[in-house]
C-alpha cells in the first residue's frame, strides 16, 4: 500500500461492503497489511505500561477485529454468490477483484457445487436416485492402482491431504498408490 495504514482505512472497506452488493475491489495486501496492523498493536498494548491506556487499546483492538471478521463475512458471502452465479448460468464470473487467497475459495466452491450438482442433479434427471461421486483427485505424476471397495467407506484424508469418498460397496476408484495399497491391506478394497 502506499499511504499509511489505518484504522480509517479499515472501517472504508468495510463501509463499501455493507453499501454495495457486489464485491468490491480492495488492495491485494490488505489481509496482510490488517495482520501487520494488529500485530504493530498488539506489540504496543504488550509494552505500555500504564494499565487504563492499554485497556483502552485492547477494546480499540478488539473493536478492529470485529470489522475485520465482519467485512471478511461480507466478501465470503459475495464470493459464495458469485459462484452460485456460475454454477447456475455456466457464465464465468468477473473475480478481478477478488485477492488471491478469495480466488482459491471461489474455485473450490465453483467445483464443489459442480460436484455436487452432476452428481446429485443430473443424476435425477436421469431418472436415477442421487449419489454423490467421489471429486476428481488431481495428481502430477502420482502412480495410481484401481481398486474395488469391499465394504462401504466414509469419507477420510489421505496422506497426500486430499479427501476421499465416501465410496460404496462394489465402487471402483484409482487411487494413489499408498492409499490403495493401504485399504487393500486392511480388507476395505481389492486391486483390479
């Protein structure tokens, strides 16, 4: 940023959140320059001495920190539409103004939903109950083994972090190596 950082600035974005529906651009290191500020001011209650000052900057901090998880609620929201939006016109959405770390979870809802909606949707549509299908696990050069499920299975994370199932008896998934070898191993799955 270029001014100064400030409290000023803080309750501005926020003030534009609440006024306007869509999202509204901000600096792309505002998160990090609200973490700096908080803790410059945690840094500075810590060294004052005199007690009536640092109460009344610690309310001043926690007062900060309401706004700051307010206009994170109000940007979550509105990235959480503008998926939604996507979703339902298949028209990709303008997310210029999102930061970095609000594009990760604006992709992750887009295809979360588009999961969702294929498997459960389209499959009653099909005149099929729904089900949902297990997400498309992308890997970069990871040795995968097809497996059939013998018994059922709930969803869990896998020692690469991803989340797996819930699989159904009888599903047959490629799965990383490890994992595979792993359930095969403890009877919940067979190799094909």
């Amino acid at each position: 940023m270029e001014e100064e950082f400030s409290i000023e600035h803080i309750y501005d974005v926020l003030r534009k959140e609440r006024l306007y529906s869509n999202l509204q651009e901000i600096d792309k290191g505002f998160f990090i320059e609200v973490a700096r500020f908080i803790k410059q001011q945690e840094d500075t209650i810590r060294q004052t001495d005199d007690i009536k000052e640092s109460s009344k900057q610690e309310k001043q901090l926690e007062s900060i920190k309401k706004v700051i998880k307010e206009i994170y609620e109000k940007r979550e929201l509105k990235i959480i539409q503008l998926a939604l939006s996507n979703i339902k016109t298949n028209v990709h959405q303008n997310i210029s103004q999102l930061l970095d770390e609000e594009k990760e979870l604006y992709n992750s809802i887009v295809e979360d939903l588009d999961c969702y909606r294929s498997s459960i949707l389209e499959n009653i549509n099909k005149g099929m109950a729904p089900e949902l299908k297990p997400k498309e696990i992308k890997t970069d050069n990871i040795q995968l083994k097809t497996i059939r499920f013998v018994e059922p299975l709930s969803r869990f994370i896998g020692t690469d972090l991803n989340v797996y199932g819930p699989f159904k008896k009888e599903y047959i998934a490629n799965l990383p190596l490890d994992i595979a070898d792993y359930l095969i191993k403890n009877n919940k799955a067979e190799e094909i």
